[in-house]
C-alpha cells in the first residue's frame, strides 16, 4: 500500500472536495473538570467514590471528548487520554520492572512521577487495547492510538537495570511491538509513536530507527504509523529520520513560527507531514485565516497528497474552550485550503534538491 493509500483509507465518504489533508490532534485534550474532581474523590476513602465510580466517570470523559473532536469535525480522532495521566507515567506503571520515586517538576506547576526501570522491562497486560475498542464503539470516525515511543520511555526514566539507554530502549522496543500488535488485531489502523525526547539530544536518531524497526516488524502495510516529535532542533535529525520506517511525521512548528521549516527541504521530505499548525503554548484561538497561512507553509515543504493538519502538540494545558476552537478553526481552514487547491487558485513554489552530478 502506498503512502497516499494508506493516507486516503481515512477519507470520509461525503468528503466534499477532491484534494484531502486529514485532519487530526496529537492526543492529549484538556480533561473536564469534574473528571478532576472525580479522581480527588476516588483517592480519599472518606468519600466511598470507589472504583467502579471512577471508572464510569473516565469512561463519561471519554465519550464526552470524542464527541467534541466530531463536533470540531476532525477526521481521526482520539479520546484526548482521558484516562491517561503523564506519557510515562501512564505506561512505567503498566510495565513490569519499573518502580517510582516521587513528583519531578517538569515545567511550571506540572510535576509527573519520574520512575526508575529496577529489573528487566516485561509485557504483562494490553496497555491500550480496553481504551481503543471503548473510543472505537464510542465513534464512527477512524480513531487514533498515540503510545509513549521507547526511547522516550527510557530517557525519562532512570535506567538502574540495564547497561546503557540503548539496551534499555531496545528491550522498550519489543513490548512496544507487542502492544501494537495488539491493537492491530482490535482494529486499530492509526498509530502515532510519540517520541518527545528525540529532537532534544543530538546523535540517538540510530537508536531510535532501530528501535523503530523492531516495533514495526510484522506490522500490516495499512496500518499506519506515525512518529510525533516536537520542542527540539530538528536538524539534528533531518534528513536521517527519512530512513526510519514510518508513513508520517507529526511535527511541532507552529510555536517557532515556522523558523526551522527550511531544515526540512533539502534533501526532499519523502514522508508524509503533519503539521502543527496551531500553536498549543498559546490560550487564544487562531484566526481560520491565520491557520491557513500556517497550512500553505506545509505546501512549501510537500505536495499536498502528503500534508497532514494537527496541532503542534497534545492540547491539554488548554482552557477547553480555547482546544475546542483550535480544533474546529483547523478544519474550517484545511477545508479551504483544499478547496483552493480544487480551483487551482494556490501557487506555491516548492524548493527541491537539485539533482548531483553525475
């Protein structure tokens, strides 16, 4: 299956326009605030909120967001991790060989459980499969998955049972592997590895291609795979990513105005793009036409067949109202944008790589 292919499976049927840019967020979404209260209640055994409440209310948050990325119209869509709480965290806890050692500030007022890995790394249980099958009932769109990468699992945890990062990412890897699979057997046919800690140190592009190629060995052709990266210098790892075995990259641009667009033009991006096109540090709602911009500033980079439209980033430190408008004027605007594209009306020069000499 082609890159196109694998792109245009998720193509609504009344698509109204003959180009397609899916539209789609990172993951996270803010959580509502009763949800919040709900977890307090459930941790104080004074109140006798117990797990089965609990439980309904994250299932109740879950429905809730879904339903808002339908309204906000977006073409793959995702639960906002309603029951995830750090990118961790959330799977250090699921996977044997891990223990924590209390609140790391990570920025402002954000702390997450920093955990150590003590033992060798062990599959036990599905981490995400339950989560993906209740978002799947709850919508007809495609859904989603995004799952913590392994090099980003061990490079923000302490490694006290491995030999060095590289081992411990690699042996991340297979479980990785074994959790998509199955998802893959659930249904799920959109996966997004989100590998925030790549760009952020120089030289582990390898090791982070080859975990890539252990977590998609056996993987179906259509289902595809996307790596999320974001807040780092990519030049560090451009052209070099072109080489890892994925469909799309799902890139953090908006918040630095487009000042590293270039490093991704030369040589010619061969990937799918997904642009961050909406800036997540940022509580106020882009104009549709100020998102439109930011859209074109992806057709510089690759024809449009291979143009994705996202937000920089998770959105969960967003007032919920601000996420709910980011996402709805990004897909007014990539409608438009597709149908200028229809009328031929966008002229848009690309800047390739000049053929070598022979």
């Amino acid at each position: 299956m082609s890159v196109n292919e694998n792109k245009d499976q998720f193509r609504p049927e009344d698509h109204e326009n003959d180009h397609f840019l899916l539209t789609t967020v990172v993951g996270s979404y803010p959580k509502p605030k009763w949800l919040n209260r709900a977890k307090e209640l459930y941790q104080d055994p004074d109140h006798g909120f117990d797990e089965d409440d609990y439980q309904e209310a994250k299932d109740d948050a879950a429905r809730l967001i879904t339903n808002e990325h339908e309204r906000a119209g977006l073409d793959a869509v995702v639960d906002g991790e309603m029951r995830r709480n750090e990118m961790v965290e959330f799977f250090a806890h699921r996977i044997e060989g891990y223990e924590f050692n209390g609140p790391v500030k990570v920025w402002g007022h954000n702390y997450f459980d920093k955990p150590s890995v003590v033992s060798e790394v062990e599959y036990t249980d599905s981490w995400l499969v339950d989560e993906y099958e209740f978002t799947a009932e709850a919508t007809d769109r495609p859904v989603k998955v995004p799952i913590t990468g392994p090099y980003t699992l061990a490079n923000w945890s302490f490694n006290e049972a491995y030999e060095d990062d590289d081992e411990l990412t690699l042996a991340l890897a297979d479980l990785v592997n074994e959790e998509i699979e199955k998802l893959v057997d659930a249904g799920a046919r959109y996966i997004q590895i989100d590998e925030p800690a790549l760009a952020t140190t120089p030289d582990d592009h390898a090791i982070v291609g080859e975990a890539l190629e252990q977590i998609v060995a056996d993987i179906p052709e259509e289902v595809r795979i996307g790596l999320h990266v974001c807040y780092g210098d990519y030049s560090r790892i451009y052209p070099e990513i072109l080489e890892f075995p994925v469909d799309e990259f799902d890139l953090e641009l908006a918040n630095g105005d487009y000042d590293q667009l270039d490093v991704f033009k030369d040589p010619e991006f061969t990937a799918d793009l997904a642009l961050g096109v909406t800036d997540v540090h940022v509580a106020e709602v882009e104009s549709v036409e100020q998102i439109e911009e930011n859209i074109k500033k992806g057709l510089e980079v690759v024809p449009p067949e291979q143009l994705v439209v996202s937000p920089d980033c998770g959105v969960k430190l967003l007032p919920r109202e601000v996420a709910y408008g980011k996402m709805a004027n990004m897909v007014e605007a990539a409608r438009n944008v597709e149908a200028e594209l229809d009328e031929g009306t966008i002229d848009i020069e690309r800047d390739t790589a000049a053929p070598a000499d022979d």
